[in-house]
C-alpha cells in the first residue's frame, strides 16, 4: 500500500501560493475507489470494526501498520459505489483528511501541505476558504490542522501498539480466504492478526497491562472486526464501465 495512496501533486501549505484557494464538499469520493486497505488509528478501532476487517500488514520499511481492508482484489474499495459515495457508516479519518496531510520530511516539524490536483480546489471562492483577507488560516483551517494534529497523536500511539503486539509475539500472518455467491473464491495473502492461542497464553501481569493501557479492549474490536470478512462477497457487484 502506498504511503500516501490517492495524493498526487503534495505541495507545502503557503500563505502567497494558495491564499484565494477555496475547498468545495466533496459530493464524490471516488479519489478513493482504487484503494485496497487505509490505514487506520487505534482510536477508530472502535467504529471502524462495525464496517471493515481491521488487520495488520507490511509496509514498504518492514514495519507493520493497522489497516481497514477495502476489497480482495488489488486496486478495490468496495466502500465506495457507482456514483463515488462511501457506503459505510464510519469513513476512516485517513480518508476525511485528504486533500490535507502532514509532511514527514521533518518528523519534529509538522508542516501543512495539500494536493494540488484534487479537484475540489478553486480560486472562484466555492465552499470553504483556507486563508482569510489577512493572510491568516480561516477557521475551517484551524479545524482542519487540529483534526490533522489529533491524527498524528494518535497515528504515534497506534505504532507503538502494533509495536507492542509484534514484542509479545501474538500475531500470526495469515491466508484470508473469500467465497463468492456464485462459488469463485479469493485469497488476500500476507495480512497478520492477533492469535487468541498466543493471547492467552500471556501471563496474568501481560494480560492486565493491556487492559489497564487500553490495548486489550482495541485487541478485542480487531477480532470482532475479522466477522466483516463476509460482507464483501454481499458487497463486491461489479461496478458499470
């Protein structure tokens, strides 16, 4: 999975270069039908395991990131329909985000920036500005930036999570298998979930250290999530050319 999915033209948040820009509301979400898996916080496992598989997967680096699985084909979200809406519920906040995104250049610094290709942008003043007449961030903006802030808090708390996870040895890479009506079956190779053998075989001081950090009840909410697995074959209808 790419590390910054559907952006295109990532370019620093400026004050000069983009001052009359305004954002339209994004009626069609389309930027991300092509997406297989999102990351996701350990603050929307919750939610999150209402809709989506939450399991765990290689990054480009070997580590591991929490993901919401979107499809079992390469390339497929099967949250977003025909017309470019979210079919679910709950909408991963990696997703609510875009256009915005913090540059990881500079990991002590978190710097603003935007893609310049997303269509919603526009100097005509449709939808919500991101500066006002004096240069100053709009306070759509200031939302914007603490949602982004809020994020990243909880993006370096999940790491350390899934950290955690990989150091007590209970995750276990895995083959899913997928069924469809009409009998044609997929796999999804290389995804890793938490072994209930390898849970509780932890010790009681292992085990009470995960419910008092709050891991053991996000632990719980991943297995649950795994039940959505059977819904994509409910889901996956071939989209119109």
């Amino acid at each position: 999975m790419a590390e910054l999915l559907f952006y295109k033209k990532v370019a620093v948040l400026d004050k000069v270069r983009h001052l009359n820009y305004s954002l339209k509301n994004f009626e069609n979400l389309n930027f991300a039908a092509n997406i297989q898996s999102v990351l996701l916080t350990g603050s929307e496992y919750i939610e999150a395991s209402k809709e989506y598989p939450i399991v765990f997967i290689k990054a480009p680096d070997g580590s591991l990131m929490s993901v919401a699985l979107l499809g079992f084909r390469t390339g497929q979200n099967l949250y977003v329909n025909k017309e470019g809406r979210w079919n679910a519920r709950y909408i991963p906040a990696y997703v609510r985000r875009y256009p915005f995104i913090f540059s990881d250049s500079a990991p002590e610094q978190l710097v603003v920036c935007i893609d310049e290709e997303c269509p919603e942008f526009n100097n005509e003043g449709k939808g919500v500005r991101l500066f006002d007449d004096t240069s100053a961030p709009s306070p759509f903006m200031n939302n914007m930036i603490q949602f982004m802030q809020d994020y990243q808090t909880d993006f370096v708390r999940t790491r350390a999570f899934v950290e955690n996870l990989q150091k007590l040895n209970v995750l276990k890479e895995n083959t899913i298998s997928i069924k469809l009506g009409n009998g044609e079956e997929f796999t999804v190779n290389g995804v890793l979930i938490v072994d209930e053998a390898l849970l509780n075989a932890l010790n009681d001081e292992q085990l009470l250290k995960l419910a008092r950090n709050g891991e053991l009840g996000r632990i719980h909410a991943h297995l649950i999530s795994l039940s959505n697995l059977k819904n994509f074959a409910i889901l996956d209808v071939p989209k119109p050319a």
